[in-house]
C-alpha cells in the first residue's frame, strides 16, 4: 500500500485519520481510553532498524524506493484526542492523526494495537472497580495474557480504579502500586501447613495474607490465628462457593478475636461475581482471568480512517467508503461532553467538520498529544499513567448513574453529530 | 513467598511442577500447545538487570537474601514437555519443570503468560484451517490485540495451518511467510478508484488483489477487470453478505473472462463463518479479530502446580491441594496418546508416578526441552516454527473425524489415568 502510494505521488498527501468505535461491544455502557501513555512512549522510538530494513530489502517486501522512505522514516505529524482515563462512547474520535497519508498509515496498526487492548482492559476493570465500590480491587492476571500484554493489562487496571497490581515489571515501568501473594505451591511446598504460615509468618510479619484453602479451610484458619494472634493480616479464599466461605470465614476469625483480619477473596472474578460478592464479608478482591481479556470483550473494536485528505489540487476534501455495514463518516471531528446544570452528562456531541458547539458546562474532550511530531508532556510514564487515572475517576462521576448497571444495554449517553 | 521459602530454606528443596489444564475452555474437542519456541528463546535470555534489582531493592519489595539470589539467578534445571503444535487434552502434562522450588517459581508467570496465550490462539487457528480444509486462510489480527501479543498470534497461527501473515515483525523472527494488503484508506487517497487501482497495478503488477468494496463493489470488479485484463490476481470483499456477494462476485468475474482471478473474503470471520462459506465460491479466508483473541476463548486456562517435591528428609514426595473444585493430582506424570491398529487416537493414557504404559502402535508425548539448564536443539527460532507445524499437521490426522467438530462437547478423546 505505501509502495504503491509513493510510486503515484499520494503519500505525500495531507490527510486526517480517525480512531473510534462504532459500538461499544458486549452491550458496555461506557468505554474507557486506555494505551495513550504507551503510545506517545512508542513514537517517542518510533525508527526502523537496519535489521528489519534488511529483512524487507531480503525477502523483496517492498521496493527500494519505499526501502529509502522506511530508513529515514520519523512522524512529523500532529495528533489529538481523548487524554487517556477519558470515558468514550459510539464514534467519540479518541484519536486524531494528521500527517501525510504515508505517515498515518505507518502509525496504523501501531496504534490500533495498542488502544484496542489497552482499552479493552481499562473498559472491563473499570466496570469491576465501580462493583467493587470502596473495597479495593487487586490486579493478578499476568499469567493468563500475553508477557507484555500482562503489563500493559496492569497499567490499564490501575488508571481505572484498581489498588494495585502483582505485575512487578508494570510497577517498575509505570510506578505502580505492587502486591505479592503466596500461592498453593508455598504451602505445599513444606512438610505441612504449619512449617508454611511459621516461614511466611517469619519472613513477612503478621501483616501478611496466608492462603487458608489448600487443604481444610477451617483447621488453616485456626492455625493462622494461633501462630499469628489478633495482629495476622489477612486470608485468602481461592475456591468454592466465595460468598458461603467468606461468611464462615468471617464468623470464625470474629469467634477467635481476629476481627481485625482481611479477607480476600480470588477464583475467577469477573465484575458480576464482585457484585454478587457485595454483601458477603470480604475486605479485598484479587482479580486475574477475566480483567486482562476485557471480561468477555477481549478487543475494543476501534478502527482508524481516513475521513479528510487533500485532492490533486492540494485541497482538503472530506472522504468516506461505503462499504455494506461499515459506511464510516467523512470530514474531521470534534468533540464536547454535555453536561446539564449538575454537571451531570447528557450526550457526547461530535462536530462534523466544525467545531462541536458548546455551552459553558460543556467539556471539550480533544487534547493535543503530538504537535508536528513533538511527543506534549504530561501523557508518559508514572506521571501520566497517575493523571489518567485522576481523569477516569472525575469523567465516572459525571455520568449518570445507570452507567453502573453492569447488564448489557444502551451507552448510557447518546451520540449526536452536528453538522456544518 | 521467594524470600519467606529462601529464608526457611525450603527454596532449595527439589520440585517438580507440571502445566496442564483442567478442561478444555468453550467446549473445544482438542486444544494445541503453542508457544514452546518462544518460551525456551525466553529462557536461553532469563536474568534480572541491575535496573530491575535495584527496582525491588528501592521499593523494598524483598530483602537483600532474596535480591542476591535473583542477582545471580539461572536457571539449572530440566523441563519436559509435549513438543509445540501437539494436540492436547485435560491434564495432558504439556510441561514438566524439574528445579528447586526457587527456580521453578521464578518461571511460573513466565511460562504460563506464554502457553496460555499462545495456546488459545494455536486452538481457534487449528479449528479455522480444519473448517477452511484445502483452502488458504491468512492471519490479518494484528491490530485487535496487544503489539508483542501480535507478532506471537501470527506465529501461533503458521504453526496450525495459516499459509502467511500479515506481520512483518513474525515473519522477520520466525522466517514465516508474509502477505499485505490494501485497505479501505488507499482507495480513498486517491481521487478515484480509478487512480487507486492504477497505482496499485502499475507498483505491483497484474497479480495483486485489489480491495473491491470502498464505494459499489459491481462498478470496481467492471474497473479492475478493465485495468488489469485476465490476469489480475484477486479481489478482496471486506463487507455484506459474504456468500452472497462471493458468488455474485464470481459469476461477474467469470462473465468478463476472468476465471483465474481469486476472491479474498475478509470481515469478522471465525471458524464458524468460514464452515459456513465452504460452498461459496471463496479462494481465500482472510482472519483478524477472532483469530488473536482465540475465538471466544483468548486463554488457555493452564495452571502450574508443584507435584512432586523433596521432604525435610531430602526423600521426593508427591504433593496435592484439596482445594474445592480445584484439587491437583499429585506424582510426577508421563502421557501417551493411545493409538489403535489403524494408527488412530483413543485415549489420552497419563502414568501417575508411572511410566504410562504403551505397545508398539502409542506414541510417547514426552520430549526434553531443557536438560540441566541448556535448551536443546531443533525448538526454537525458524525451524522450531516449521517443525511444529509439521507436528500439529501428523498429530491432527491422528485424531477420530469428530474432532473437526465445531460445535461444543466433549474432548474427542478421553484422558485415562494409570496409577503405580
């Protein structure tokens, strides 16, 4: 596609592209942005090796003109859109590229990779932090995804609520709260049950959490109470029936004088197995299986297209495809939250080659990320990844409060264009 | 739990631990293990950096016993496992990690991130290959899941049966082949379709497939058969009633003389989709979305649980949790896969602390991946890929006909157990 471009001359074009979604699968109410962090991280380095030069020069992938353009590739083109932690819904442009079509399309799965997942994960954990309600949710999932897919699911949980995360690489690179937990294999491991909670006891203090299923829930609990006393921090329930466990559980620390315990419960929690959870006596939920694949939605299903580019007279004309089904929108957007009197959200509003019309209680939604292909500040590494997760929580408390039902439905808003 | 087993000393003890999953996820008739090579590339490379040790020695998230221990941390031990693109079934033994418990635990997320996810996606691939029969599918589903995730997908995806890829970075790594393609945003750079075709045709010669749907499908196969005349290669369709349009498409293609040229179909397609296309008058599948998230299935579910290790007096254990609903079967396993007089599959056989007993027709599973720290030949990098794809092919027409099954049931085999 570039080699043929850059042979007609088109890839010098001007162009915008589009990021956005055309639902929000699995009947969400809300979508979280996820990944701007990562993203901004990766153009920052954006090259091309001369390793992998080689390998297309090799296999004859592409030409040796496109060879030229890939060796001396850098972005220089602007991008705007959603701050990441910004709540989306239905055609909300999350991102907004600017360059020549070369460029863009470059960038291309690039970005789609990363906002598609990353976004995915934010989606399904902020859902579980909203169940979870005050109780802190604890992310533990790295081992059913990808390795690096793990960290960046680690980053997403935390912008969106979670406390924190086991992933020790995501809490090096992103500054994240990080937790540790003892598994079966700990318990097993030593010649009883015993020798297990006096060396993790030893090790780690009494303000551990000693993992009380791996053989009888009831004599472990006694157990961890008698080497442990009032001070033992907490357990952990990894099976059965959660709610009935938590309760016996609860009630028989309480009879021993450990009132002061935690209970945390893991065993694949989704944000319906939280919910049902809210009443049972537990402290904390560890969340693993269903957070990092997006809890039934594994992928966003965002898209970027190209909805402007300039025509062989250089002018800027908007452009759109057809296609049965997946007819996409021509002419740059622009978008505003309304909110009423309350400050409560009312639609998300997209200007069609204007600018959305806003009142003084609307917010403006579009933020410059790139500017002529200057990474802005304030988006990368610990400290944007704590500035998302400010942003999601204050965009969640504008929307109104059907957005908690977990059941699929309707976006809880409605998307309405507005034309020139 | 490091620190607290290195502290006690119970760190050092001799383990075994063991991969497997319980069940097959979404009622799948055989699983593939994928991600082998990747793992034992990972392991020839696993140390800890100074920028990680002093990460956890700055958040003093172990002590200075444990740091030095993962300063100088390598693994010695020996793994086993089934090879990559073997078929699998519940409580296959697909990996085997003989170390002590410090080793063994090191490698636990590691090891699982890998197999789970590759794994899945080796799963839905196999199916599609299985439903395209002597057709081509290619993998295009990059841009639905985690950059790195991508590239692994891609490989799991050659391993059972893909004819190529979509992405560059896997065929660099792993000598697959690679295809491209045009997307909508090519055909709308251009001021017409007209000029996108011809720069298409002119850059990459008659034998290129051009993407038919932007605008009105009939008015681009009438152009591109004027372009490009009886040898134009393809034409992909991306949108609609696939069937439908493949066999309008067809008899349009067959009506201007151009029965040579292929029909590519694209959009959403799962195994299901594709079965349902095999008497449309299709070439090629092209997949994305389904294929990186595993079908509805975008993990394995495999778990690692310590087995076998040494007690106090240095004598080797077998070792189980009895946790509910999730209790382990302790004692070191070895497999076989049953095979009767005519060379087919009925039984999964797995020893329990035996070698499973077999005659002449069974095939042991078990082969040596890692023997006292070093990765033994033939798994790894191009040749590892090439090999497990040969693999996957035998060990598939090994197995009863109604493993093509795509609908939900049971494993097309059972797994039996033989004790000592």
């Amino acid at each position: 596609m570039l080699q043929a471009a850059l042979a007609s001359g088109a890839a010098h074009r001007k162009t915008v592209f589009e990021v956005f979604t055309r639902r929000l699968s699995g009947g969400r109410r809300y979508g979280v942005l996820a990944g701007t962090g990562r993203f901004l991280e990766g153009l920052h380095d954006f090259r091309f090796t001369s390793d992998e030069i080689d390998f297309l020069a090799d296999r004859k992938v592409v030409n040796e003109q496109t060879l030229d353009y890939l060796r001396n590739f850098r972005f220089t083109g602007t991008i705007r859109g959603y701050a990441e932690g910004e709540i989306f819904f239905p055609h909300s442009p999350v991102l907004q590229v600017e360059a020549t079509f070369a460029e863009a399309c470059i960038l291309e799965t690039f970005i789609l990779s990363i906002f598609n997942y990353d976004s995915a994960v934010a989606t399904a954990a902020s859902r579980m932090s909203v169940a979870a309600g005050t109780r802190p949710c604890l992310e533990m999932g790295s081992r059913r995804a990808h390795e690096e897919a793990a960290v960046a699911a680690a980053r997403a949980a935390v912008i969106t609520g979670f406390a924190g995360t086991s992933n020790l690489e995501a809490g090096r690179r992103y500054g994240l709260h990080t937790i540790g937990t003892s598994a079966h294999s700990f318990t097993l491991l030593h010649d009883s049950e015993r020798e297990a909670f006096e060396a993790q006891l030893e090790s780690l203090g009494k303000d551990t959490t000693l993992l009380v299923d791996t053989y009888d829930v009831e004599k472990a609990v006694r157990l961890a109470v008698e080497l442990a006393g009032p001070e033992l921090g907490g357990v952990r329930l990894d099976s059965g029936d959660l709610v009935a466990q938590a309760q016996y559980v609860r009630e028989l620390l309480d009879s021993l004088g450990n009132t002061g315990t935690n209970i945390t419960v893991t065993s694949d929690l989704d944000e319906d197995a939280i919910a049902s959870l809210a009443a049972a006596p537990v402290n904390a939920y560890g969340v693993g299986t269903k957070l990092v694949t997006g809890s039934g939605v594994p992928t966003s299903s965002m898209v970027y297209k190209v909805v402007l580019r300039e025509n062989s007279e250089g002018v800027m004309e908007p452009v759109a495809k057809a296609s049965s089904g997946k007819a996409s929108i021509g002419g740059q957007k622009s978008a505003v939250r309304r909110l009423n009197a309350e400050g409560r959200a009312t639609a998300e509003v997209i200007g069609v080659d204007i600018t959305a019309p806003a009142d003084s209680n609307d917010r403006d939604l579009m933020v410059d990320l790139v500017v002529d292909g200057a990474v802005q500040p304030g988006f990368t590494g610990a400290e944007g990844v704590r500035r998302a997760s400010e942003r999601h929580a204050r965009s969640l408390t504008e929307l109104p409060v059907a957005a908690t039902r977990l059941s699929p439905g309707d976006p809880v808003i409605p998307t309405e264009f507005v034309n020139s």
